[in-house]
C-alpha cells in the first residue's frame, strides 16, 4: 500500500510495501541546531562542516554506510567525542541558542541523553537502574519513597512498567534484550532530557523487540527531540520525520523522509536508498 | 608414542611419555610437600593443643612467664609443663591485623581509583613505580626505619609524662607501641590491596561507565558507583590476602611492637594505642632459641599451627574470589 | 503539507518535559558536589603521601648509608669490638645473601618452570591440576616463620644430617642448605606464576605447528615455548629473587645466629661453607638493629642501603625486561 504524503508522491520501488509507522508531525520546536560542525579523530575526518536542524516534536533519523560519521555526530552531541583524546571537533552545536561548549559536559548530558546500540543496563535491580539517574543528580538521598513515582513513570513511558512492576528488585540483566534497551530508554528518559540521542538501539534485538521500541520512540517525539542513527533503511523509513544521509563524513542530503526516499535530490542518496551500495 | 630414529641433532629423544611422568611427579613432590607440612606443623603441636585444651586461646597468666616455664620443664628432668594461654598473643594479633587492614583498606581504595581514574599521566606514571617499589622492600628494612625513626618518635614526642605514669606499675610506654606497629603494617600491605584494587576497577565493563556519564553522571559518582561497586570481589580478593600477609609478617613487628606479651586493654583510653604488645608470629622469632626444649617446642609448633590455618585459610580464600572473577570476565 | 519545518512552533501538548533554563556559564551550577570533591581530594592526598613516604624511604636510607657505608665493610668481616668502628664490615652478611640467592633460585627455578610447564602443557589428570594449583597458592600463603620451623624439623632429622653440622650425634640442621630450600618455597610461586602467564600467552597455533613437523610435546616446550617466555621467567626468578633476598624469618632460624660463616670443621670447601651457619644481610640488619644483639645502628643502615639497592637494582631489571618484550611484539592470536 503505497503511503500518501503532502507531494502525493509514492514511496520508491524498494518501500513499496513498507508502511510508515509516523504520521505528521502536531508542532516542532527548534532544539539543537548543529553549525559548521566538523569532527577528526588525529588525522582522519569523521565529520566534515555538517548543519542541521534538530527539534521536539519529530524524530530525526541519521543514515549512511559503515564509518561515513553519523555516529561520531551523534556522540558530538552531547560531547561524548571528547571522551577520545585524538578528537577534534570545530563548528558550534547550539542546545536552546546556547553553545554546548559553554555548558559543563556533565548538565549537557543530562538535557541530551543517549541510549547506545548495545543495552548496557547496570549491574543493579530494574528500579536502582532508574532510581541511579536520580539519585546521583542530587546531592541529599533521597529515599525510595520520593523516587517510587518517577521511577515508575519512567518505565511507564518506555513501556516497560507492566512488564516489571512485580519484579522491579530484580538483576536488571536478567530481562530479554529488547527489555534492557527499554530500561536503558526508560533510564535516558528519567533524566528527564530534552533531547533523546539512539546509536542504532535495534540492531542487537530480534524483530519483535525491534516493532516494540520503534513504536516506543514515535511515541515519545511530542516529549523529546529524538534522534536516532541507523543502518536499517526499512527502519528509517518507518518511524523518522526527518532523515540526514551521511556519506564519508559530509552530509550529502537531508529532508523530510518521504521526500528523501521518494524523490531524493542527489544521486549518491538516491543509489544508497535504492542499495547500490551500502 | 613409539620414539622414532631421529638423527642426532634433533638432540636427546625423552619421549612425551617420559616428560609427563617426570613432570608429573615433580608436581606430585610439591604437594607431598605441602601435605607433609601441614602434618608435621600439626603433629608437633598437638601436645600443646591436647594438654590445654581450648585454653589454649583463652586467657590467664603472662604468656612470657608460661614460656619459661615450658622451656624450662623441658629440660630439667621432672615432666614436661604445657599450661599456655595464648590470649595476649591473640588479642595482639588482631588488633594489630585489623587495625593495618582498616587502615590500608581506605588509603588503598583510594589510591586505587586515583590511580585509574583521577591522577593525571605525569602523576600515574610516577605512583605506580612507587606502588610497585613500596610492595618491594624488605620487611626488616620497614623494621629498622619503624624502630630508629617511628618508635622514638612515638616514645619521645607523643607519649606524655602523665601517660607513662599512669602505667607505670604494669607496662612502660617507650613507643614500641600498637600505633607503631598498625602504622608501618598498614604501609607495608597497602601496596598489594592498591595493585588488586586497581586491577579490578580497571577491568569493569567501559560500556557501563560510557552509559553512565552519557545520563549526566559525573565522573566521580560514576567511578564510585559503577566501577567501585562492580569491583567489589576484586576488593574483597585484595583484602583477604593482605590480611593473610599481615597475620603473617613476623620480623617487622618483632622489631617494632615490643618484645612483652601484653593484652592492650582499650578501657585505657588513648594510652591504649602507645601500649607494646607482641602478636604470634613475633613471638615464634623472639623465642627461637627456645627449641631445643621439648615441651617449648611443641609451644612453638602450636603458635605456628594457628598461623598456618589462618593465613593459609585467607589466602584460599583470597584466591577463589579472583579465579571466580575470572570466570565472570573480570580480570584481578 | 510540505516539508514540516516552515511550521510555525506551537506550544508542547501538556505532559512535554518543560524547557529547562540553560546553564550559562562553564564553572556555576557545577555537578560536583562537595562530598564528591572532599573525596577527590583525598584522593590526591594519599596519593601525594604515598610519594612522599616512598621518596622519604629511600632518601633517608641513601643519606644514612651514604654517610656509614665505606665500601671495604662489603669485604671485610664484622668482628667483636667496643665501639661500631672497631667492629669491621659486614662480608660475611653480603656473601651470605648471594649464596642463599643463588641456591635459591637455583633450585627454585628448575622446579617452578617444571611445575608450570605441567599445568599449562599436560595438566592431566585435572583434579591434580587443581590440587597443583591451590597448592602453590597455599605455599605462596604460608608465612615464612613457618615454613622455618618446618624446615627445622627436615634438616635436623638424621637423613639429612649431611647437609649441616653434626655434633655429639645431634644434627644441628642450621645451614645455607636448609636457609635456601626453604627459601626456594618462597619463590616457587612467583616463578610459576609468571612462566604460566607467559606460556599461557602464546597461542595453540604456534604449538600445533611444531607438532605437525613430528616434534614432541616436550621437544616444543623446551626448543620454542620455553625461549619464547624467557621474558616472563625472567620476570617470575627476578621477582622470587627479590623476595628471597628480602625475607629474614627463615634466615633467623635456619641460618643460625651467627655475625660470620661458621664453616664445618673437616668438610671439603665448598661444602663446609654451605654446610656450616652464616648470616645475610637481612638477619644483620635485624641483628645489628636495637631489637638484635649488636645493637649497632650505624651498621645496619649501611648494611639496609645495601640491602635497598639490590632490591632497587631488581625492581629497575623487572622494568626493563617488560619494556624490551613489549617492544618485541605480541603474537597474533
């Protein structure tokens, strides 16, 4: 069934029968906005003179080959680059017309989270995990009664809660993968951030968990600006209002999805959409 | 497997066959050792063990006037006189055990995660030589710098006159102390908990600590939290053997913590820490002369049998943990 | 609708996360708080005193012997005197620790290196691996005043009466013998330990490719792996040395309390010197400290930054032969 936009164009022959998981977007609020930004690690660039437009209310999918920077852009996002002592990076990222520069890495951190490809849930129960993010932003204990509620709200939002809220004392690392990614987004989500960063967070998990958290994360752009790098063009397709395609480190297109993989405006997007080469 | 004609070069033809017996037996030899050991300690200490009973921990008299007795009954021609009461000797052990290993433990924890953590390069790069050349002095050395610089210390400048007095019937305050010997303890086993700490902490899944500090956890809190606290058995490992290690140091605290056996009595108030005492392995060296005597003999065995079983149970102990770390993928 | 970023903003639905205030300034509204910065600092102040006791260690030493040590006391025997200058040197006490170190390691090594080639390269049948194992861990766990005592038990039967003086029918079991088997004991684990590690390191393929050209297992063992963790058995005999030499409880004991060989009379040399009681320079320095019977302090410093420099001398060698093998390469597994 071909998917209808406002062009009235159809989806390309190999999204033929994919159906977008997201509708339009209700509003969208500029977040983060990346300026000129460039990346190099020693001698390589990862990232050349990137910009791009990140906002609440829609869910920004990064595309691109093995290595052409998306995942060295995300991670610049809330400087995590600077975790690599070879890394050099120019250009402004601006958080809410603020240069990230100016902010301390820890509070950035806080505002733009982010949840990785592989789930790393901590070696704690299911609520200390959650609780983990609260606690350590204040400096008196607070005591589980006070956390109790957000801690709850969290998984809730990361549709989790009905899963675990029996076992929330439970080794966090004895749930399934796709339910420890759920806890990571569920921790990422407690800090209450306004941006929401994913390094490909499906590729470890089997399609079922896969279908849970991608409506997970449509469900979650009204409250977050999301952000989510991945390899899986199907995916990308699915559940992402805006796609930047990445290739060698610069980036090569970006626009709303459909437009992207309808009618992309370059050839190198238009061979990599249509898996010329990947 | 059959020994082919090689040519001579090829040098001399043992047979795998041969090498494994050979080795193997070599191996069988230590453990015969060992076992051989721990019987003969046990064996000679029986006597002791047998003609106390459990007073042999408990507590009654003076351990050094019992020792005489022993020794002397030993050889004169009348029977043999066992009656030991190894309490001082116990209560010294402990104190001065668990006061180095408390005292270790926080500075080694420490030290650990600066060292991993915290300590910028120039700063590591000088630390973890002088971690490795503290491991590395001889005990007596710690022993002679504790008796020439730390003792009179202790006796000339911390001791007060009222102190001394206060003692002056029971035991004399000249700085051969539990202070002296806890200090120079803790420093001598701290080394070796900062080695197992570190190891430990170094080895924690970075996956963790990336997530961590990705939530907007500070890099503090995040080692504390995750690494620390995912160590834990790399703590505990180190621990234990450095307890075993200070159950078993004998020389140092002969030179250091005072050569009468005395129970310290922490109803004294701070003069307890400036009391001398002697634990059980300085107690073995101070009365090596003694073995010709039959009955002291078995004394000393006895002592030395305590030793064994504890510092051998510790170290055991010890090297489960990290060989069950290992299992888990953790390295200690 | 077009593409959806000409869309004017509109407030959040109820239920968004609010706006927070951006944080301006790098240093306000700093995470750290002050627990976690009471914590950092201490660290650094352990860290700086850990420094600076080992710098006041080897300083004060260096001055103490500096100022005592004159070099013919390595050459020259102590002998009785009133006063410390008058009691000569301490050659006996610096020989005496070569000589044990040496048959120490002698003997430690062949054994340690045996030991670990079994449990690396055979280890069958495995519950004797594991006893193996926990054994060498045990002996690494005994104190060393209680393997003295053991060994006063050993070397005093009469079997062995060969290995120490004699007298009256008495075997007085107190010889270089005796001192440096037992203080083989003290460095077997070390040995095996680091000869496991490094034959351990070196991958199945490089074995497997000696066997296929017909070598034994041993032959492959003794013509490749062994040679190949030469550093790492280096390593394991320099750091049993260094134990070996700073150890005094089995000295004490098994050495006898002597200041100077005390050589068996009618033994051929140089069994009379090995046979016979000596001092090294650890039990000196117990001896000559106030705790010992000399109570000569100036002479037990010199004779501890004697002690020192060895034990410095082998620390500095263990460092070198771990930066020459890193250089060399590791494997590719």
């Amino acid at each position: 069934m071909p998917s209808h936009n406002g062009n009235g164009a159809t989806a390309p022959s190999g999204f033929s029968g994919a159906r977008r998981s997201i509708g339009s977007p209700q509003f969208s609020i500029r977040r983060m906005e990346v300026d000129a930004l460039s990346v190099s690690y020693a001698t390589r660039e990862a990232v050349k003179s990137v910009s791009l437009p990140i906002r609440q209310g829609e869910v920004l999918a990064m595309i691109g080959p093995s290595g052409c920077g998306k995942t060295t852009l995300l991670r610049s996002l809330n400087r995590l680059t600077e975790l690599t002592r070879t890394a050099r990076v120019s250009g402004r990222i601006l958080l809410d017309d603020v240069d990230i520069g100016l902010i301390e890495p820890t509070l950035l951190r806080r505002r733009v989270t982010m949840v990785f490809q592989q789930p790393n849930p901590f070696p704690m129960s299911v609520f200390d995990n959650i609780a983990y993010v609260l606690r350590e932003q204040g400096s008196r204990r607070q005591r589980r009664k006070t956390l109790e509620p957000k801690v709850h709200s969290a998984l809730d939002r990361a549709g989790l809660f009905e899963e675990v809220k029996d076992n929330l004392d439970h080794p966090a690392l004895r749930l399934s993968g796709g339910q420890q990614q759920r806890l990571c987004i569920a921790r990422a989500l407690a800090a209450e951030p306004e941006v929401l960063l994913l390094d490909e967070p499906c590729s470890a998990l089997d399609p079922q968990s896969t279908q849970v958290i991608e409506d997970l994360i449509v469900n979650l752009r009204d409250d977050v600006a999301v952000v989510i790098v991945t390899h899986n063009l199907q995916q990308a397709y699915r559940i992402a209002d805006h796609v930047a395609f990445m290739y060698l480190g610069d980036l090569v297109e970006y626009g709303a999805a459909t437009t992207l993989f309808g009618s992309p405006r370059e050839k190198r997007t238009q061979e990599y959409v249509s898996g010329a080469f990947g | 497997m059959e020994e082919a004609h090689l040519p001579e070069e090829y040098g001399p033809r043992w047979s795998d066959q041969r090498a494994e017996r050979l080795l193997g037996a070599l191996v069988c030899a230590v453990v015969v050792l060992l076992l051989a050991l721990i019987v003969t300690v046990f064996w000679r200490a029986w006597p002791s063990f047998a003609h106390n009973g459990l007073a042999w921990f408990g507590a009654g008299g003076n351990v050094d006037d019992q020792i005489n007795r022993i020794y002397l009954s030993g050889l004169g021609g009348e029977g043999f006189v066992y009656t030991f009461h190894a309490w001082q000797l116990l209560w010294s052990t402990f104190l001065i055990t668990g006061g180095a290993v408390l005292l270790a433990f926080f500075s080694s924890l420490f030290v650990a995660v600066f060292l991993v953590e915290f300590a910028p390069e120039p700063m590591s790069n000088v630390l973890a030589p002088v971690v490795r050349f503290l491991a590395s002095v001889p005990s007596v050395i710690y022993g002679l710098l504790g008796v020439l610089l730390v003792v009179p210390f202790i006796g000339n400048h911390l001791v007060t006159e009222p102190q001394r007095a206060s003692v002056a019937g029971v035991i004399s305050l000249s700085g051969y102390s539990l202070l002296a010997a806890v200090l120079i303890l803790a420093l001598m086993i701290a080394p070796l908990m900062t080695s197992i700490f570190s190891d430990g902490i170094r080895s924690v899944r970075p996956g963790w600590l990336e997530g961590s500090l990705a939530l907007g956890v500070n890099r503090w809190r995040t080692t504390w939290k995750i690494a620390v606290r995912t160590a834990r058995p790399a703590i505990v490992a180190g621990t234990v053997l450095a307890t075993a290690r200070a159950i078993g140091e004998a020389v140092m605290l002969a030179m250091v913590s005072g050569s009468v056996a005395f129970a310290p009595n922490p109803a004294d108030g701070l003069i307890f820490i400036f009391e001398p005492s002697r634990p059980l392995a300085p107690t073995i060296v101070k009365n090596i002369d003694l073995l010709g005597s039959e009955p002291a003999n078995n004394t000393l065995f006895a002592i030395a049998a305590v030793l064994l079983f504890s510092a051998t149970m510790f170290s055991l102990a010890g090297w489960f943990a990290r060989r069950s770390m290992r299992k888990y993928g953790a390295t200690a | 609708m077009g593409a959806p970023v000409a869309t004017p903003p509109m407030p959040p639905p109820s239920g968004g996360f609010p706006r927070k205030p951006s944080k301006g300034l790098p240093q306000s509204a700093s995470t750290w708080h002050l627990s976690d910065r009471i914590g950092l600092t201490i660290c650094w102040a352990l860290g700086l005193l850990f420094c600076a006791i080992a710098v006041a260690i080897v300083a004060y030493l260096f001055v103490q012997g500096i100022k005592y040590l004159r070099p013919e006391m390595l050459f020259t025997p102590a002998t009785a005197g009133f006063s410390q200058g008058q009691t000569g040197g301490f050659s006996d006490a610096f020989f005496g620790t070569l000589i044990v170190a040496t048959m120490g390691i002698a003997i430690a090594l062949p054994v340690g290196v045996g030991v670990a080639v079994w449990l690396v390269e055979y280890g069958r049948p495995a519950a004797l691996a594991r006893v193996t194992e926990s054994t060498i861990e045990a002996i690494a766990g005994i104190p060393s005043i209680v393997l003295a005592l053991f060994g006063t038990v050993i070397f005093s039967s009469a079997a062995l009466g060969f290995l120490s003086r004699t007298s009256e029918g008495v075997v007085f079991g107190r010889s270089f013998f005796g001192a440096s088997a037992m203080l083989s004991l003290v460095a077997l684990p070390l040995v095996v330990a680091s000869t496991r590690e490094g034959l351990s390191a070196i991958p199945q393929h490089v074995r497997e490719a000696s066997y296929a050209v017909g070598k034994t297992k041993i032959a492959t063992t003794r013509r490749i792996l062994l040679p190949a963790a030469r550093p790492q058995v280096a390593t394991g005999a320099m750091l049993g040395l260094g134990r070996i030499i700073g150890d005094t409880a089995i000295i004490v004991v098994l050495l006898g309390a002597t200041q100077n060989f005390a050589p068996v009379e009618g033994a051929a040399f140089p069994f009379n010197y090995l046979r016979g009681a000596g001092t090294t320079l650890t039990n000196f320095v117990y001896e000559a400290s106030p705790t010992g019977n000399l109570n000569q302090p100036e002479k037990a410093y010199a004779a501890a930054f004697v002690l020192l420099l060895m034990v410095l001398a082998l620390n500095a060698a263990v460092d070198v032969v771990h930066r020459r093998a890193r250089k060399v390469g590791t494997w590719s597994s």
